[in-house]
C-alpha cells in the first residue's frame, strides 16, 4: 500500500501520516502498518515492535507521534475521533448516523400532500 497523502513525520524506517502508523519500506506492502484505531491496541504495537528487522528507535519515535497526533477515542465511534484529530470536525457530534426520514401523513387524504422528485 502506498503512504497515504498526509505525511505529519516521516523517519528512516516509519512514518506518521493520515492513515496511522506505515512502513516507509513499499516492497512490504503495509503487512505491518498500524491503523488509527489501532494505536491505542498495546498487544499489535508489541507485536509489530518485535518483528525482525524492525528500528524500535524509530518506531518508538513515529508512535509517540502518532499518539500525540491522535489521541486516544472513545471505542464505541473511531471514525469520528479521526475526523476530530485531522481538524475537519470543530463542533461535538451528537450522532454521526443521518435521522431516520420521518413521514406525517396520517389523517391526510394524499392527493393533498406535497409531491416530491429525484431529478437526474
């Protein structure tokens, strides 16, 4: 997988971009890249930590990083701390799912309600 388009750090071995922690190295194809959501997991950081071949100097530096950059989410609603931590989202959310459409027209002859279209 290629690095994703925000790069917030880059070093000799990892990076911190938009999509958590990736391997600088392309060849491995982000087989041990770390998600947002994932960061706060201690036993997948250890376990990538102690793959062969790993600079723990560096990988130490890029999730410091990264967990400075996204902090730690409530587990019910990753999707919306990413979009706080990116900056998009300023104001609290209350729900991120869309109200369901409510219809009122019990008690109401439908020739006389409003008509409605999808235009293409």
């Amino acid at each position: 997988m290629a690095l994703h388009r925000d790069i917030f750090w880059i070093g000799r071995q990892w990076a911190v971009t938009g999509a958590g922690i990736q391997a600088v190295d392309q060849r491995l194809r982000g087989v041990l890249d770390i998600e947002i959501a994932q960061l706060w997991d201690d036993h997948l950081v250890q376990s990538r930590r102690a793959k062969p071949g790993v600079n723990a100097a560096d990988f130490d530096k890029a999730l410091t990083v990264a967990r400075e950059r996204f902090p730690q989410a409530p587990a019910s609603d990753p999707f919306v701390a990413q979009l706080r931590a990116l900056g998009v989202i300023e104001a609290p959310v209350l729900s991120p799912a869309v109200p369901a459409m409510q219809l009122r027209a019990e008690g109401r002859l439908a020739r006389f309600l409003p008509q409605w279209r999808i235009r293409r």
